[in-house]
C-alpha cells in the first residue's frame, strides 16, 4: 500500500485546482466573445433591416444573419469543444 504524504496531496489538488480555475475562465472569455459577436451580428442585421425598401432586400438581409449566426455558432461550438476536453479529469 502506497502512502501519500500530505504536502503532496495538497499539491495535486492546488495543481488541480489551478486547472480548473484557468479552464473555467477561457471558458467564460469564450462565452464573453460569442456573446459580443452574437450582438454585434444582430444589431448590423437590424440596421439594415431599417432601411430595407423591398422584400428581395428583407430576404438577402436575413439570410446573410442566419448564414452568420449558423457561421458564428460553428465556430464556437468547436471552441467549446476544445474546452471542455481541456477541463482537468480529476
């Protein structure tokens, strides 16, 4: 049986700790960013929404959003993903 002294003990969890605290705010910067774009997206498309004068003009200017939201949720997804396989398994 294999004895761990305490002051190793407590540097794996401090280890672990430093971890997971440094995963859990690229996570929360990452959340950060989606949350900008998503709103820098939305307020362009209502602006040109405002000054669309046809429904061709409606339909470009909201296929463009859902084409960048599409765009913008992919990319993120696979950030997320690099993420949450970063996160400490302990």
């Amino acid at each position: 049986m294999s004895h761990v002294n305490d002051s190793d003990l407590a540097a794996d969890l401090s280890a672990t700790g430093d971890s997971a605290r440094n995963a859990l705010q690229a996570f929360v910067a990452e959340i950060s960013e989606v949350s900008s774009q998503s709103l820098e997206l939305a307020n362009s498309a209502i602006e040109k929404l405002r000054d669309a004068r046809s429904l061709p003009e409606i339909l470009a200017i909201q296929t463009d959003y859902a084409q960048g939201a599409f765009e913008l949720l992919s990319r993120h997804t696979r950030s997320f993903t690099t993420l949450m396989t970063s996160f400490p398994r302990k």
